[in-house]
C-alpha cells in the first residue's frame, strides 16, 4: 500500500492565494489513483478558524473512510487556550490521527506539543527553513514524533534542508516527508546518511501531481523493504502509537498574545523574509 502523507483538502476563507482559498480533490484523486496510491492523509487548507476548517476535512474523511485519514490544522496562537479542546475534538470525534501546523500562520508553541503528547500522535510542523528550532522540540520533547516536511523548505533552501539531515540522523523522534523536495542530490543525502526509516511519502497536494512526487522516491532506488517504509510502514509505525484516550497532563499557563497572521503573503516563499 502507498499512503500519501501530506494533502490539503477543503475551502480556505482568505482569498489571497491558492492555499486559502481551495483544495479541491477531483483531480488528486485521479493522479492518485493512476499512480497506485490508495491512502491519504488530509488537511485543511489555511483558515482564519481551523475548528472550522478541520470540521470540513471531517466531513471529506467521513465520506471516504476507506480512501482518507485526517490530521487536525492548528493554529498555535489564534488557538492558545483552546488546543486541548481543538485536537480533543479532532480525535475523539472525527478520528483524525495527528496535528498539522504552519510557521506561516505562527511559531509552534508548547500547548501544542502537549496536546500531541496527550494524545500520542504526530505533529507535522512546516518549519518554513527554520530548522534550528527544530532541535529544541526533539530535545523538550522527545516523546512526540515531530514531521518535517519538504526536508525543511520549500522554498529550496539548501542550507536549511542540509541543516535538518544532521538532526533527523541524531533524533529519534524527528521525521521528514518527501513533499516539494527539488533539489535530489540532497534528498538523496539525506536518505543516506539518515535512512529510509526517517522518510514518509507527501505530496504537498492537491497542488502538486502525487505521480511526479511519488517517482522522486522511486528514482532513489531504495530496496523493497526500504521503499515500503518511505511509502507506508513509517507512518503506519507513527499512527499506531495513538492513544484511545488522552494521558492527564498537568496544566500549563498559556499566555496571552495577539498575532495578524501574514495571508496575503505565499507560504511557501519568502521564508526569510517571515519574522
């Protein structure tokens, strides 16, 4: 089985670009279906509410149970206060099996490290080249499994995606997806000094062609068993640590801030311009 780990689905409300204002599926699920791909994990496009936004994607996975898996959107400081409740309900309520968050929309933060601790799943965190951080959540927390995706940056930033082999080689709970990945020569580093047991298969769609990406991990020319665990057996391993019901964690205070998320702004460029 192939599973896509990394899709957006469903109506953004920003208008401003393609990644909040539609992720339609028709034509994904035909690339997909062409390309052998038979799972996908869903997000919701960027929101100003993602309880909102991860209610739709509910109703995408509910149609489809058999096709779709759901991860919750967060927001990591429209939604401070709230995230237990958030991912509670994502869980609980609609079986999703993780959390997705964006630099673009805000910096991690550590209620939603908890909450995925809470429940034990995995984090997917669009770091957006700023791996560095990246360090400090494996160290603070390393019992929750953390996805990097696109190798650190979209934007192709070759230091930024140099930077995060070193980690994923020295942390056991930092992984990385495949999705939007140009530069081969360093994905293909990557997999060799990291192992294929730190990748996971994306694709970034609906946007990009699950095809196109999916030969990227073919054209590595790992083994059998090797490609099975790009393709499927690593995040099966990472979804299977799902927790029936969430471990009592003592609370923590969560401050107080206002934040103008940048929308207008393409999130998958510019990074270093992103404060």
């Amino acid at each position: 089985m192939i599973i896509d780990c990394h899709c957006h689905a469903g109506a953004g409300d920003g208008l401003t670009g393609p990644w909040d204002t539609r992720a339609p599926l028709n034509d994904y699920l035909r690339w997909a279906d062409e390309a052998g791909i038979r799972r996908t994990v869903l997000f919701a496009a960027f929101h100003s509410d993602y309880a909102v936004a991860n209610a739709e994607v509910a109703r995408i996975v509910r149609a489809r149970p058999d096709r779709f898996w759901g991860f919750a959107f967060v927001h990591a400081e429209r939604d401070a206060g709230r995230m237990a409740e958030l991912v509670g309900t994502a869980v609980r309520t609609y079986g999703f099996r993780g959390i997705k968050l964006h630099r673009h929309d805000a910096r991690i933060s550590r209620e939603v490290c908890r909450a995925a601790r809470a429940w034990r799943i995995p984090v997917l965190y669009d770091v957006m080249g700023e791996v560095p951080a990246v360090e400090l959540l494996a160290t603070e927390y390393p019992d929750v499994d953390f996805i990097i995706p696109h190798l650190g940056s979209f934007a192709d930033d070759w230091r930024a995606q140099n930077a995060l082999i070193d980690l994923l080689e020295r942390h056991p709970n930092v992984y990385t997806d495949t999705s939007g990945v140009r530069r081969f020569d360093i994905l293909q580093k990557a997999v060799r000094r990291a192992g294929a047991g730190k990748f996971l298969f994306g694709s970034d769609g609906p946007w990009l062609h699950p095809g196109v990406e999916l030969e990227k991990v073919r054209a590595l020319h790992l083994s059998p068993a090797d490609e099975r665990k790009v393709t499927a057996g690593n995040l099966l391993r990472l979804l299977a640590k799902r927790r029936r019901a969430p471990a009592r964690l003592a609370a923590a205070p969560v401050p107080a801030r206002s934040y103008a998320a940048p929308h207008g702004r393409d999130p998958w460029e510019g990074e270093a311009q992103i404060p």
